[in-house]
C-alpha cells in the first residue's frame, strides 16, 4: 500500500485537477489523504471576503467554511480518501481586497508563507507520503502560489498537477510531464462524483452541472509536473526538488 498525499489551496483545487488520479489509486488499495490549507473561518466576514459568498447565492448568515469543509468530506467520502483541514485564513480573509488582487503579486504584508509551510512540513512528517502531490500555480492564484511555496520549502520531493479549470484559460504547457494519467471511465465517474460534491462551486465555476459534465468528459488525462526553478510572479523564483 502507498500513501498518497495531496496539498489542496482551496476546498475542491485537488478534486478538480487530480480526481481521476486520486481514485485510481484509492481503488489500488493506497490511502489517499487530501490536506487542504485554507479552510479557516472569520466570523463575520465583510466587504470582498462576504462578496464571494454572496455571489454564490449564500446568504451572508450561512457559515460558509463549515459548508465548504463540509462539501469536501462529502467528495473525499467519493474515493475514501481522509481529509485534512488547516485552520488558515484564504486570501479574501487576509486583505486581498479584489477579484484582480488574487491574481496578481503576492502582498508585502501577506505573512502566510512561514505558517503554512511549518504546518505543511508537520503534516508531510506525520503522513510519510511515498507520492506528494501539489498545484503547479497555472493561473496566478495567490492561494496556489503560496501552496507551492510552501511545498518546495519542506524540501520533500513532489510532482505538481495543472491546476483546473484555469488550466482551461492559460496558455498550453510546453514542458514534458513528468506523470501523465490517462483517465479510465472509473476514474472519470469518480472525478465527476468528487466535483459535484462541491455544490457551492458548480454554478460559479462552471454555469451548471451539466456544463461540468461536459468539462470533465473533454478530459482525457491529468498530467503532473517535477518542480523546476523559475521566476514566477509571487516571489523572486521557485525551486523545488
């Protein structure tokens, strides 16, 4: 039996890029386990932070985190893979005050990096993963970003997937993969089974559940990446092992 860990930004990120890949090795018999980083609650949150509950369709009394963590033990549940969440604030929470803001360079006053990357180095310590698994930042979100950061400073060897759907809205990939999974029906139903569980983001994402169907049946393999030095647009380079 192999462990496999993923390192999810966001409550869907490795469901949505690597689903089909994470149920084939469940059904391997591996354990799975997704940690997703940024799952912590504010109280009453306001201003962007509010806005993007609101334009979900949720009134701004639901507790939003606990409905997200909740959506993704309900997709984890899909494979039976374990699901971890860490207690840190996403980037709405943390003065990213805008849609453009995610998307654009790092904070100077975004401190999130030296806690992530203890907690990350923690959890991968405890897990003992024989394959680590983390987004490679396709699409500029500053969540990913800081993920992948965190990640290369563990120093823990990882291969990195395409994170989607922006993967559907970026340029196309040049450098070879290093793993490339080709996706079985089995493997497709599951990934469709995990992302649907993510109610809360199918309409916001995608337009409707059936648009997500036709996403996901347009995919024929999820593809995965060593981590290279590079500049990228949150720090000064990215290296990892």
């Amino acid at each position: 039996m192999k462990k496999i860990v993923a390192v999810s930004p966001h409550l869907d990120d490795a469901a949505f890029s690597v689903g089909g890949l994470l149920a084939a090795h469940a059904r391997a018999g591996d354990q799975v386990t997704i940690i997703t980083c940024f799952t912590g609650n504010v109280a009453r949150p306001g201003g962007f932070a509010l806005a993007c509950q609101l334009d979900k369709g949720l009134p701004a009394e639901v507790d939003y985190m606990a409905l997200r963590r909740a959506e993704d033990r309900a997709a984890c549940a899909v494979i039976g893979a374990e699901a971890i969440h860490l207690p840190l604030l996403e980037a709405p929470h943390r003065g990213y005050s805008s849609a453009p803001a995610l998307f654009a360079t790092r904070r100077e006053d975004d401190a999130m990096l030296a806690p992530l990357t203890d907690a990350l180095a923690t959890q991968i310590t405890a897990l003992v993963p024989d394959l680590l698994l983390g987004p490679r930042a396709i699409g500029d979100h500053v969540d990913h970003w800081l993920v992948r950061d965190a990640l290369a400073a563990t120093g823990h060897p990882m291969l990195l997937w395409e994170d989607w759907p922006y993967l559907t809205r970026a340029a196309a990939v040049l450098e070879r993969p290093a793993l490339t999974h080709r996706l079985s029906d089995a493997d497709r139903e599951a990934r469709r089974a995990m992302c649907a569980a993510y109610a809360t983001q199918i309409g916001f994402q995608f337009g409707s559940a059936a648009a997500l169907d036709a996403a996901i049946n347009r995919i024929v393999e999820e593809r995965l990446y060593h981590p290279a030095c590079q500049r990228g647009r949150h720090r000064e380079f990215v290296c990892g092992s």
